[in-house]
C-alpha cells in the first residue's frame, strides 16, 4: 500500500459536526497537524470529505 501525508491546513469551525469528527478519526487535532497514512479506500474517503481542509501529498 502506498502512504499518503495530510495536513490540517484551515479551520474547522463553520464546517458541519460530521466533518469534525471525520478530521479526528484521521488524528488531526491541531491546525498544521501531520500524519501519515496507509492510503486505503477507507482513509481516502475520509481525505475526501475533508479535502478543503486539509491538504494532502503521496510519498
């Protein structure tokens, strides 16, 4: 599997409970947070209803 860095870029504050917890489940707590992932569908799905919040590289 291929790794995938995300970073939580802008905040979530406007954004709806959903996509809040979705930032959680991926562990990103902080503005200009950091992780890096397993790119599974499940995790890309999650990048994906988050995307204009944070921003993503593949490694």
């Amino acid at each position: 599997m291929t790794k995938i860095r995300i970073k939580y870029t802008k905040s979530k504050i406007g954004s709806t409970e959903r996509q809040k917890r979705t930032l959680q489940a991926l562990g990103l707590r902080k503005l200009n947070s950091t992780r890096e992932l397993e790119a599974t569908p499940q995790i890309l799905g999650m990048v994906k209803k988050v995307s204009h919040l944070i921003t993503v590289e593949e490694l």
